[in-house]
C-alpha cells in the first residue's frame, strides 16, 4: 500500500496566524523524503486550509503526486483543469462541517458525476470518488468512468475497538473486492491513524491511504520526518 499524506492541517496552523510558518511547501518535501508517495490536499470551497496559491506553488514543487480533493464545484473544477494535479478526489462539502462527512452520494447524482469528471479525465487527470463502502455507492461509481474510489474509513475509524468494528470492517472489506471485480481501483482513508491502520492490510489489494489528521497531530510531538515514517513503516 502507498501512503498520501493529507497536508491541510499545516495550512490550518499557518491560517492561525495569517503568515507563512509552518511552511506547506517545506510540508511536502519533509513527506515525501520520508515515505510519502503523493501529498494530498483540499481546496475546500470556503478556502480554509488550502489556498489556491498553494496548490499553484506545489505543483511545481511537489516531486511525487498531486493528489486534489475537490467538490463539484465549477470555480475549483476550472483550477484543477489549469494545474492538472496528477489525480483528484471527488468529496461532498458542506460548509459548516469540521472535516468530510459521509461519502459523496454518487449513486444519487451518477449523470451529474459522470459530466463534471469528464473534462477532468480528458484532460488526463485521474479521478477518484470519495464513497461509502456500500454497494450501491460501488456500483454507480463504476459507471461514471472514474478510475479510482477512496472508501470512508471514517466509520470504521470511530467504531474501531468497539463491537461495531468488525462490521464496519466488512463493509470496507466487501466494497473493496465488489470494486475490484467492476474495474476499479480502490484506495481508502478518514479518521486512519496509527493504531487502526493495521487492518487495511487484510484488504485484499489497496492501492492508497490518504491520511492527515493523525500524522500532523503526532508530528507536533515528534516531528513530521518521524510521523510520516513511523506511518509510512505501519502500511508499507
Ligand atoms: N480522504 C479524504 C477524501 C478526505 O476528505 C480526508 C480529510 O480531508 C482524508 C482522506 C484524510 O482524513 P484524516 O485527516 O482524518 O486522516
């Protein structure tokens, strides 16, 4: 498995002073010379981590991957086709929500999916679709000509260690191999950290883990080098 190292919250600390320090650039470097295979990032509609002058900076900087969170946004779609990050993840957005709730409800909206990735894979752009492991969410992703799915971990982050676990765990389990057979690559990731990463292995074939919140909490004790390698060592 590869890691993505989500970077938002170092722009989260740098917006908290309005500056430049912790550096987003230096961020990156200091990932991927200790594991990481791509840096990913969302420029939220509501620009509160992620500038678009970021994202403008590291794709010039970045020497592994681009990976760009993004909602079905025209203004954000229209950046993404001017930058070309190498791939980009489909998430819903609600403005007032912490982080990502829930999975993009693709099964809902599967027309309106398939005609805003289009110029996006035209481009060459890999596209990726934020679900819920359902079956359901499965089956339309697979129709839209997306490539990849990132499955929501983030359930099976909350119940983890609890007797709601190993069904969220199935559920992970069960989306990834349906995805696999219709085509689909499949990567996972929300609410990862160091003690319930462990089980991703069990999933046959994953490609990606996209993880932030709990790299960057240890980095504030350890350092970033040692957070992203200690993770990258986990899922490696
Ligand atoms: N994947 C997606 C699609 C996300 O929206 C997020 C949160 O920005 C993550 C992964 C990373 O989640 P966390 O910060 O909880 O590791």
């Amino acid at each position: 498995m590869l890691l993505g190292v989500n970077i938002d919250h170092v722009a989260t600390l740098r917006n908290a002073r309005g500056g430049v320090e912790p550096n987003i650039i230096k961020a990156a470097e200091i990932s991927e010379q200790n594991g990481a295979t791509s840096i990913t990032t969302h420029l939220r509609e509501d620009r509160r981590h992620i500038k678009d002058e970021d994202v403008r900076t590291l794709i010039t900087t970045i020497k592994t991957k681009l990976n760009l969170e993004m909602a079905m946004a025209d203004d954000i779609q229209k950046i993404a086709l001017e930058i070309k990050p190498h791939s980009i993840c489909l998430v819903p957005e609600k403005r007032q929500e912490i982080t990502t709730e829930g999975g993009l409800d693709v099964a809902g909206q599967r027309e309106k999916v398939k005609t805003f990735i289009k110029p996006l894979l035209d481009a060459g752009i890999i596209v990726s679709l934020f679900i819920d492991p359902t079956e359901e969410q499965v089956i339309a992703s697979s129709k839209t000509g997306a490539q990849f799915i990132e499955m929501h971990t983030g359930t099976y982050s909350e119940t983890y260690g609890t007797n709601k676990e190993e069904q969220e765990f199935q559920n992970l389990k069960s989306a990834a191999i349906l995805a696999q057979k219709l085509g689909l690559k499949v990567n996972a990731g929300h609410g990862l950290n160091y003690k319930n990463v462990h089980r991703m292995h069990e999933i046959p074939d994953l490609y990606e883990l996209n993880i932030g919140h709990s790299i960057i909490s240890k980095a504030v004790f350890t350092g970033l080098a040692d957070a992203v390698k200690e993770m990258a060592n986990l899922i490696k």
